[in-house]
C-alpha cells in the first residue's frame, strides 16, 4: 500500500470512511480551547468496489470562530447551531467524499471516467439522546462528476444521502466506545458515475453495459473509540466495514462487496 500526504486525499478518504464522516462539527472547549492539532492515518479500498487497499496520512486541523462558525479537515469551512439540547444542525463546504482515480483501475479499465474531487454543500442534522447518536447528512456536488479518458468533462452534480446512528457502548474518563449502522443512499447521476458502464465503455472494457438506478448503494456496521490521553491529546480509532448494494452491488466494476476502512487520528487542544 502506498503512503502519501496529501490533504485532499485526507478529506475525501474522511468523508467517504463512514467513520468521521459523521463526526459532529468541533465545539467550543469550556476552557476557551478553540484549536486542535494532529495527524490522521486513513485506510480504505482503492475506489468504490475495489479488491486493494491504500493508506494515507495527513495533517489534521480543526478551528472554532466565535459560537458558530468552523473550519477543519474533518468537516470543511461551516457553521453549526444546536437549536435544542442533544440537536445540533451544521452546513458546510468540503470536498466530497464520492472519488474515483484513472491510475488506481485495472489497465483493461481506462476507457471509464474519473470521479473527479469537486466541492460539495453538506447539510447535517445531529441528534444525541443519552447513549444514543443519530444523525442524517445531505451532500450535493457543486462542480464537475466526472472526466473522461480524453479529458472532457461530463456531467455536473451528483447527490447521496448518509445516516448512521450508533450506540454508545462505554462512556468513562478514560474511554469512550460505541457502535453503530450506517446507511447511504445516492442519485442516479452520481450512481452511474461511480458503477455504471455505458456503451462505449463496455465496448472497449470488455464489461457489460449496467446502469445504476437511484437508492440504496450501501449498508453496514462500524464501531469507534475515544481515548484521552491527558488533558489536551486525544487518540480517535474508527473501524467499519460496508457492503455495497442493489445496482452499485451488482455493477462488473465491483470486485468485492464488502469494503473495510480503518481511521485513526492523534490530536492535541490548544
């Protein structure tokens, strides 16, 4: 596996790991703390349906502006309200999370699309009631899907909805662990870009033509741990394993469903 650092690889291999995805905006430290440091190691497949895996490490930085605004490598340039206790709502300008690299495809492939980095609107809603944390993303791409093998670019847009809710297992000064499901739902667009062949495609790959209907592409389990190290480090762990379903499940690009990712990240307050 190929270790790189490279921030934009950091915030795409975040977002699409169904592990810090979902992790809640940075709040406001009761000390006045507002900056965290650290360093992220991100493991996950190649691209969607991928049979290898890559690993990559990254800078990981988080700011608080006054009581609402943020910027972070986790969760983008936004802002957050908690209108109510246990609800917390968040908008925010990241990179998204849906990638897919020429270089990383089996040679046979070349003729498909890259998914291209683009900068996406994510509207989440939070909600956390004792031992038990929902919450449910939205996530629009504001720029190009994808790029052809000649460099054209093809459509725009693309969207995808993600729930997770988990279940905290342990709640100590010393360790926190839970679990949980995630779900995530996407667009045909955005669907076809990342699992379907076309014609032309099929013709040159050798795959046969499959096209992607909107709904559920993926489901699955994960479980995360928080472990303070002292007062100011801190040591997060994610792992989770999603299965791709219905027609992303089903599309020749897929060679194993079941795609395993693995996020660990140190961090220091300030």
């Amino acid at each position: 596996m190929k270790l790189t650092h490279h921030f934009n690889g950091l915030m795409a291999l975040i977002l699409c790991s169904a592990g810090y995805a979902q992790a809640q905006p940075p709040a406001p430290a009761p000390d006045g703390q507002t900056m965290r440091w650290g360093a992220a190691l991100i493991s996950l497949p190649k691209y969607p349906g991928a049979d290898r895996q890559q690993l990559f490490a990254a800078p990981l930085i988080e700011a608080r502006f006054g009581e609402h605004f943020f910027a972070s490598t986790l969760q983008g340039l936004g802002a957050d309200w908690r209108p109510a206790e246990g609800l917390s709502l968040s908008a925010a300008l990241v990179l998204d999370s849906h990638w897919r690299r020429r270089k990383d495809l089996p040679a046979a492939w070349a003729s498909l699309d890259e998914v291209k980095f683009a900068p996406t609107l994510r509207l989440a809603a939070q909600w956390q009631v004792e031992r038990f944390n929902v919450e449910l993303s939205s996530s629009s791409r504001l720029g190009t899907l994808s790029r052809g093998a000649a460099g054209s670019k093809n459509k725009k847009g693309g969207h995808s909805v993600q729930l997770d809710a988990s279940y905290g297992l342990l709640a100590t000064p010393g360790l926190a662990l839970a679990a949980g499901v995630s779900v995530e739902a996407m667009d045909a667009r955005l669907g076809q870009a990342l699992f379907g062949v076309d014609a032309s495609q099929a013709a040159s790959s050798k795959l046969r033509v499959h096209s992607v209907r909107a709904g559920v592409a993926s489901a699955g389990v994960f479980a995360q741990a928080q472990v303070p190290l002292d007062r100011d480090w801190n040591f997060s762990a994610r792992m989770g394993l999603q299965s791709l379903r219905g027609d992303a499940g089903n599309s020749p690009l897929v060679q194993k469903r079941r795609q395993p990712t693995l996020a660990m990240s140190f961090s220091r307050a300030f």
